[in-house]
C-alpha cells in the first residue's frame, strides 16, 4: 500500500538532513478538505495581531504581487473545482468565499488568504539568503518576529547540524543560488506535537510536559511539515510555500484488529515499543 501523500519518511530521506526533490509545477499547492478550515484560522489569527503573522521589508512589493499572480493563475487552472476567478477576485469553493485582488492588503496576505500554506519570501543578500516577507499563521515551533530578515543559517539556528558555517548551511545557499524558476523543490519535516493547534509558534509550554500530565500520553499529535521552494522568474527571490498536516497518534486507536494486523504493529508491537525506548534513550 502506497504512503499517504503526506508522509515524510518513504524511507529516501534521513532526519536533520536538506532532503531537496525536484516538483512537478502541477503538484506545487496542495488543497484538500480541510481549507475552509484552514483559511477561518488565518483570518482569525489577521483580525487578532496582524503584526504576529505577517512582515515585509520595504522594496518587497513587486515579489510579492509576482507570488500572487503566480497562484492567480495556478489555482483555477489546477483546481478548477475550488477556485474561479471572478473580475478583481477569486471565489473559493462556496462564492461566498471571496478574496479581492485589488484591495489594500500586501499582496503576499492576500495570496496567503487563497490557499492553506504559508509564504515565506528569501532573498539573496551579502549575508545569505534573508526572510525579507512572510504571510505566517501556522509556524513550525519559530516566531516570525523573532526570525524577520535574518539570513536563513540564522532561521535554521537551533536545528542540529544548521547553523552558520555548517555544511548543510552552505549547501543550502548553494542551492538557493542555483535554483531555477522552471523547477520547484519539495522537502519534508515533522515533529511531535501534544496538541492539535495551527498557531504553534512555540515548541513546548517550558516546565509543562508536552504530552499531558499524567503518567501516560493521552495527547499526542504528528505535525507535519511539506515545503515547497519556487524561484521567482522575475524577483529572483525564493518563495517557501509551507503546508501543514496534524495527524492524531490516537487514530491508530481507531483501527480494527484486521487493519492493526494489515499495517504491522499488532504482530510486532513489543519489538516496535521497545525500539522507541531504544531511541528515546533512559528515562530521567
């Protein structure tokens, strides 16, 4: 049985490493049935703090109206079904749904209001790639306030093995400097999470376990991260489209017997448990 789309480890790609691919252009969004939902939340988060979730250097506007039409154009051409251009603007799914196209919002919130993914723009500077514009509602354990125009060695700081002068921070400008507009890259990341929130700028709650009080892990949560990198045939700059996934562990809960058997872990949950205590090493 083939992965789900959104499943990191497919068994090519090791934890704490780049993991670039190259893209199909037609597989550079991805949209499914939770967008409505998706979509409320960053109106909520903008409507609460528009300065938490979105920040753009001056001179950033062009990029920014290059990322919109860019998804202008994809969307109703991709998803058909979902998105339809109407004059100045788009209507998704429900046309009550409408996001205008000429209003006064910086053009990379508006984007960022037509799909599920956040924007993040990089551009080259003597320092590296910096993150100069971002439409942020859903991060990855980062805040944007914190990571705003850094270069991106800086970004990836306390990822092991990222910071600056590090190997894989220098293939990354490398890369960064080579890519072309006519090939968009995908990699994976993921995390534990002991929530189901969107809007997780931190980690963990210091001093709170992560997973709940009690002896056992009632709250546990895959959190998954699919980014895809486009060069921008005009600006140049480099736009992260970053789409998360929240997967409750306790759905295996939900799986019959037949189905437990079918994906392995009845057969082999001791040596399964006992290869997870392996990696989390001895309990404080």
């Amino acid at each position: 049985m083939p992965a789900p789309a959104h499943t990191p480890y497919d068994g090519s790609a090791r934890p704490f490493q780049i993991g670039l691919k190259p893209l199909a252009l037609a597989d550079w969004i991805d949209v499914d049935r939770h967008l409505s939902a998706y979509l409320d939340e960053k109106d909520r988060l903008v409507a609460l703090d528009l300065d938490r979730v979105f920040a753009a250097e001056r001179g950033t506007d062009a990029a920014q109206r290059e990322v919109l039409m860019l998804l202008v154009d994809h969307l109703p051409q991709r998803f058909p079904q979902i998105y339809r251009r109407n004059g100045d603007s788009i209507e998704i799914g429900d046309p009550s749904r409408r996001v205008s196209l000429s209003g006064p919002a910086p053009p990379l919130l508006t984007a960022a209001r037509l799909i599920q993914d956040d924007l993040v723009l990089m551009r080259q500077s003597a320092f590296g790639w910096r993150l100069v514009a971002a439409s942020l509602s859903f991060p990855f354990a980062w805040s944007l306030r914190e990571k705003f125009g850094l270069p991106m060695h800086e970004v990836h700081g306390p990822v092991p093995g990222f910071g600056a002068g590090t190997r894989p921070a220098e293939l990354i400008d490398r890369m960064f400097s080579s890519m072309r507009p006519e090939t968009p890259m995908l990699r994976w990341n993921w995390s534990l999470f002991g929530d189901d929130r969107l809007y997780h700028p931190e980690s963990s709650h210091p001093g709170k376990p992560r997973f709940g009080d009690g002896p056992r892990a009632d709250s546990v949560f895959f959190r998954i991260e699919r980014q895809t990198l486009r060069k921008l045939p005009l600006s140049r700059d480099i736009l992260f489209a970053i789409r998360i996934y929240i997967d409750p562990l306790a759905a295996l809960e939900a799986l019959s017997d037949a189905e437990r058997d079918y994906k392995g872990p009845t057969l082999e949950q001791t040596r399964v448990v006992a290869r997870l205590r392996e990696i989390a090493g001895p309990a404080a």
